[in-house]
C-alpha cells in the first residue's frame, strides 16, 4: 500500500518507544480538584453552581455561554469550596472551581441514548461538553452542526507529535469504543464515508483498526506517511483526499469534518453510557519523568499530583503541556488537567533544544519545510524591523504554528515566535 | 512539591534538529579539505600553504573587524574558515603570498561584514575576491602550471616542499608554465572546430594547469556528496547548473556535444557550482528562485566561455546571479497552501 502524505514537512525523533507499551492507569484523584471554567476555544463557561452545593460527577458546574463555548461538568463529587484564581497552562490567571472531594464518585450520569437521531447526538454531544481533544479544544458540536453537505468524515489518528501515544493506545485498548464513537459522530454530521487515518509507525494500531472495521465498507483505514505535521487538519486532509482547504477557509467548505480518537471516544460515552467530558486518557512521558505512563484523569487535576505520583528528576529543565512542537511550556506544575492536555512532559537537557539563537544564515531550510509554503525567515527579519505592513506578502496569517521552520534552523531562531507576534501586530493594526 | 525549580518556559516548539550554523559550516570545511588534499598533491605543499595563509587572513580579518567595531566575537561559527579556503583555493598555484591576505581580506571585510556579517552578503564574498583579484593581479592570477610529474617519477621532496614560486618558478625545469585546458577549448571552439583535443581522464584526476581546487574533479565530486548527503547543500543547484551548462554548450559550440564534458569537467564550473552557487546568503531561498538561478549562471557562465575576452567566466556567472537574487526571491514568492486568486478588481475601482 503506497502510504498517504502531505509535502514537505519534517521527521522529528518521534520518541513514542518511552511509552507506548504502557497500558492505561488510572491515576488517583487527590483532596481537591480545580475545574477551569475555560478549557476550550471560545467563550469561557458560566459558573452554574453555587458555593456549598454538592456536586456529584458529571453535575454540570458550567453553562455554554454563547455558541462557540462548552458546558463543564464536575469530574468528582463533593461540595463546591469557592472560585479560586489560578493560573492555566497559558500563564493567564483564570476563574476554576474549587470542588473538595469526598471520594465517593456517586454519578450523576444522562441516560444512555438508544438509536439516537442526528439531532439527538448533537444536542447530547453539546450538553455533555465535548471538545476537540487533540490540543485545539474546538467545540465539538459547532463542527457538527455545520450546514455544508459532507462527504466524509475524517478521524485523525496521525498523532505526528513526539512523544505522544495516547491514541495510539486508546485505538488498540478500546477499538471497539472508538469505533462506536466514531460512528455516532459520522450519524451526528451526517457523513456517508468514514475515513481513518493513521501513521505507518503505529502499525500496530493501524492492524486493529482495520480488524475491527472489517465488513463496514463506509470506513476505511488508510496508512499515512510518519511525517509532522501529518495530525495538521489541512495537512491530512490534503493527503487522504488530495484537496487544499482554502486560505482561510475550513475544511467543511470541502466537505469534510476532521476529528481525532479521543473525542470520538468521548462522543461513545456520552451517547452509550450518558457520561459527560469531566476525564481523558493522557501521556506523561519525556526523559525527566521517572515511570512514563499513559493515564486516565479526571479534569482539575493539578498536574503537580500526577508528577509527584509517577515520579521525576531533579534535573528537568522543561515542562510541556502538549506535544513538543506545539504545547504549551509550564514554569511550575501548578496548572490543572484539562480538556486540551493530550500530553504533559518533563524534559531533561538533552531532549530540548536550549541554545541562543545566533544571526540567521539564509539557508531557506525553514521555507523548504513548511508544509504551508510559507517564508518564515521573511517575517522573522520583518517583525524585528517592525515593518509590519510588509510581512503581508508573505502570508503569516497561513501559518498553523506547527514549528517545522523553527525545528530545522541551524541559527535556532524562534521562528514560530515571530510568526506569532506577526499575526497579533497585523490583526492589531487591521492590516 | 517543589514550587522554587526554575524550568524554562519559551516559545514552541521545544525541540529542535542537532544541525546547528557551526556544524553545518565545518561539514563544508571537510568537503573542501578533498579539494585542499588533492590539490596539495598535485601542485606541491606550496598551495597548501597559500589556502592555510587564506583561512588564516580570513578568519584574522573578521576577528579584526570585530575588534574594532566593538561587536561580539563571530568567528566561532567557522564561517570565515570556508570563505577563507574557498579564496585559497581559487588562487592559482604560483600566486604570491600576499594575494590569499588580499582576497580574504577583501571576502571578509569589503563584502561579508561591512554588509552585515554572516548571512547577509549581497554576493558570495570568495567569488568577489576571486574576480577583484582577477581584475587587479591578471597575470599572477592566470599564471597556471603543471602538476607534478609523478607518472615521469620526477618528483622529490624537496620539489614538493620548496617554496619555489617566492624565489623563481621558471627556472626549474620540471615545473611548466601552462596552458588550462580552458584556452584549448576557446581556441578550437573559436577555429570554428567540430571537436577538442582534450584527455578527459586527466581532467578528471585533476592532471592539468589549473586553481588550487578547481582541477581535481574527483576531488570535487566526492565534496558534493558528502554534502548532498548531509544535505547541507541543495542538490538542485548543482544540477541545474551542470544542465544549464551542457545545455547552452549544445547551443553555443559547433557540434556542442563533444564540448560538454570536456567544458563541464575543466576549470571552475564543478567547483562553483558545489561550493560558490550553493552559498547560503546569496542563493535564493524560494523553491523556483534557486532553479532560475543555477539555469541563469549556467547561461552567464557558457556566453563568457564561448564569446567572452576570458577564458573563464564561473565567478562573473555567480556575482552577476547574486547580484540578481533579491529580484528572483521577490518573484518566485511561494503561494501558501489553499491560496486562491483574488478576484479581479475592475479597472479604475483602485484609485
């Protein structure tokens, strides 16, 4: 089988082998939780509890309050403490709530859903918060509700970030669940084709995946190319269906809707167990962490808890919250799990790359692998001369923050930085 | 808990590839040692010690400059190591001590750091210290020998290591003055001749008159690999500036055919095109920018061989692309994924 893929783009050291053979745990819960009322894309919840109420898991503690937001629900049960102030893994100061818990997880579950219509799964998707899981935390069910015809139904199961496997065991752990979620996601958009794309280092899973979807000929397995970003929306849809989604445009102008393994797997228990998004399946890896892992979480779990419960060293110098291309650096374990945390990792010296940046050389390898064929040494030289106007030809606006350019450069500027700062100044000064 | 670790928060991503500006500059230093090597052997230890004089000016110069200017110290990235040995290696074998010092002074100050050091070089700084040598010192800088005779067994170690052309080179028998292969090639080309006389196996092992390291081909061919493989360079490039090359050698010469591999293998097409076209600041960076460079150089090149004053034409070809690359770059400008026209504005709705 010729292997799928996008152009251009990097092999970064995908260093999978720290934890992909350990199976899931569950990770305990510890006295309090933390709940952020923003944990995704969009407006922040309102606060739909009282202080002193009691709560169960999966009451819902936060309403959606516009459409592009998500409810939060509480992932323990106890009484609701207080809003506290603290810090999310971007470093902004953030309402959570505080909930004291009573360690008797009583349930406060929907009921299932039996042959449940289109309008049903989107209207149970909404209530029980679902979110895109891979890092990005886009409402769920506003992808879902989108007006275009559809002609498939795109489920990403790349995980071309390093480091990460949590995909990689939930499509081999629970085939079965994603497999159902994965069907009633492509019920609730109303997708004739399902389309399965998985890279060709996780053969393994690759291999369940199709020996569980033997027989349905409305989905297929496809093998993808092991390149980053391969995950990227536009980079796999362009290698499974050989489009470009327009400049600013999205993928259901094409129609397509992308969607990764973990939030179908949280789409199956929302619908056939009426469970709402208050946990996920996480790795926690890197060479600082004493015992990598992949774990099950509740939300509001300081990620303070799980290192100090796997263990780590003295000498990590960084903390991720994510993938290394694209997460988030930490300058303390205070942040708490949430929607979005596919990944925490704890790197020592030797994995990251922690070198002054010295005077770019125009080699043009940051332009060679932009898998958006962008220039990314243009804007950095522009944006530090503050020509500002003059970076729109070179497109910043395009650019998915992937991190390629800057992973590549020998002069190890921070390239994605500037493309950052680019966007702000232009959107700023309405360019 | 340990709330007082300092970790380092920065932007993503958090890891990155181990190629850094140094490495990938010494990675050429080793690719240009074949060519120090071989033309060590063929033209005596005198050459060598014009190339080592010439990284020495050079990376002496930027320290100067430095100095000077009061700016940090650059010349730990082991740039000025390769333009100083690409100067050296430019030089023909009798060329006096003080045209390495000129040139790389001249690379290094005039045309890399006055421009803005490292990276921002209008022009490939070697090639424009080869053509201002060429214009000041022309004979000195054409005054081509023959290797040593080591198939006539008439080498000695005191041939070897004398330092001959300080004194006088003319009055030992065994080294000729001689003519490059290149002026044969003109002159049949010019006669109007249908073919040329040229050994293609001594060019290949770098037997005839020459620069320091442009005569062994061999020599060369093994630096591309080596950085084609480590993909330090882009091996488009060389390339298509090897197939521009044949290509107008086909156009421009009577029965071009039997011109190309005689024009493509002697003087400095092979070793502009792996260590002087390739050079990082003043190539472009856009994917059909660096085609059109290499295909316009390759054309330069071959219309000063066959209809040019000189001999030569490989350093004008390359000075005179550089000097077009902004253009070509602004250009080329790649589109970003999914980019689509704007629709037509109406003619007179802009003002």
């Amino acid at each position: 089988m010729r292997l799928k893929t996008f152009k251009f783009g990097i092999h970064p050291k995908d260093m999978k082998e720290l934890s992909h053979d350990c199976k899931f745990e569950e990770m305990p819960t510890g006295e309090k939780v933390y709940i952020p009322l923003a944990q995704h894309l969009g407006t922040p919840a309102s606060a739909c509890v009282e202080v002193g109420d009691y709560v169960k898991v999966g009451t819902k503690i936060g309403e959606a309050s516009s459409y592009v937001s998500c409810n939060v629900h509480s992932s323990v049960s106890g009484i609701v403490e207080g809003f506290v102030l603290r810090e999310n893994a971007m470093g902004k100061r953030i309402r959570h709530v505080c909930i004291a818990n009573d360690g008797k997880y009583e349930e406060d579950f929907l009921p299932p859903l039996e042959n449940p219509t289109r309008e049903e799964l989107v209207a149970r998707c909404k209530e029980c918060g679902l979110a895109g899981m891979g890092g990005a935390t886009f409402p769920t069910h506003v992808k879902l509700e989108n007006k275009n015809p559809i002609k498939a139904l795109i489920i990403n199961g790349s995980e071309c970030e390093p480091y990460i496997t949590t995909d990689y065991r939930l499509m081999i752990d629970k085939s079965q669940e994603v497999l159902e979620g994965i069907r009633y996601l492509a019920k609730a958009i109303g997708a004739p084709e399902i389309w399965i794309g998985i890279e060709a280092n996780k053969d393994d899973a690759i291999e369940e995946m199709l020996r569980v979807t033997a027989g349905d000929n409305s989905i297929k397995v496809f093998a993808l190319k092991t390149k980053y970003p391969q995950g990227g929306e536009k980079q796999l849809i362009y290698a499974l269906a050989h489009q470009k989604v327009p400049a600013g445009g999205l993928p259901s102008d094409l129609g397509f809707i992308v969607l990764n393994i973990s939030t179908a797997l949280a789409m199956y228990e929302a619908c056939a167990l009426g469970k709402p998004l208050f946990s996920r399946y996480m790795t926690v890896s890197g060479k600082g962490i004493n015992r990598p892992a992949n774990i099950w979480v509740r939300f509001g779990v300081p990620f303070v808890e799980i290192v100090d419960y796997l263990g780590y060293r003295d000498d990590v110098q960084k903390v991720i919250s994510g993938g290394p291309m694209m997460g988030v650096s930490l300058h303390s374990f205070m942040p708490v799990v949430t929607k979005g945390s596919s990944a925490l990792l704890l790197l020592i010296e030797e994995e990251i790359r922690a070198v002054d940046p010295t005077t770019c050389i125009n080699c043009a390898r940051c332009a060679n692998v932009c898998p958006m064929g962008l220039m990314p040494m243009m804007t950095d030289a522009l944006v530090l001369k503050n020509m500002i106007k003059e970076i729109k030809p070179y497109n910043p606006l395009s650019c998915i923050e992937c991190g390629c350019c800057a992973y590549v450069c020998p002069a190890k500027r921070p390239l994605v930085q500037s493309q950052r700062l680019a966007k702000k100044l232009i959107r700023e000064r309405k360019l | 808990m340990s709330e007082s670790k300092r970790f380092i928060v920065s932007s993503s991503p958090h890891v990155g590839s181990t190629l850094f500006t140094q490495r990938i500059m010494i990675h050429v230093c080793i690719a240009l040692t074949f060519c120090m090597i071989a033309g060590t052997v063929l033209y005596g230890f005198y050459s060598l010690f014009l190339v080592l004089l010439a990284v020495l000016s050079a990376v002496g110069a930027e320290a100067l400059y430095c100095v000077i200017r009061k700016k940090p110290l650059t010349i730990w990235d082991a740039s000025a190591i390769v333009t100083g040995m690409i100067v050296g290696l430019n030089l023909p074998p009798t060329a006096p001590f003080y045209l390495p010092i000129v040139g790389s002074v001249f690379a290094i100050m005039l045309v890399k750091m006055l421009f803005g050091g490292l990276g921002k070089n209008f022009a490939n700084p070697a090639a424009t210290a080869r053509v201002f040598l060429l214009l000041a010192w022309t004979t000195k800088m054409t005054a081509f020998i023959n290797p040593l005779d080591y198939a006539g067994g008439n080498v000695s170690a005191g041939d070897f290591f004398s330092f001959r052309f300080i004194v006088d080179f003319a009055n030992k028998a065994n080294y000729v003055t001689g003519a490059t292969p290149l002026a044969g090639i003109k002159a049949d080309a010019i006669a109007g001749l249908g073919s040329t006389e040229v050994n293609l196996l001594d060019l290949l092992l770098g037997n005839v008159g020459g620069s320091i390291g442009e005569v062994c081909a061999i020599a060369i061919i093994l630096g591309a690999i080596y950085l084609i493989v480590l993909k330090i360079i882009d091996w488009k490039i060389p390339a298509v500036y090897l197939t521009s090359c044949a290509l107008f050698t086909l156009i421009f010469y009577k029965n071009g055919w039997n011109y190309i591999l005689p024009n493509l293998l002697s003087g400095g097409i092979l070793f502009g095109a792996v260590f002087m076209l390739t050079d990082y600041a003043s190539s472009p960076n856009t994917r059909w920018g660096v085609i059109i460079y290499s295909a316009g150089a390759g054309l330069i090149t071959m219309l000063i061989r066959r209809f040019g004053g000189m001999n030569e034409g490989v350093s004008f070809a390359i000075l005179l692309m550089n000097l077009l690359v902004p253009l070509i770059d602004k250009a080329c400008r790649p589109k970003p994924f999914g980019y689509k026209k704007p629709p037509k504005k109406k003619k007179g709705v802009e003002a």
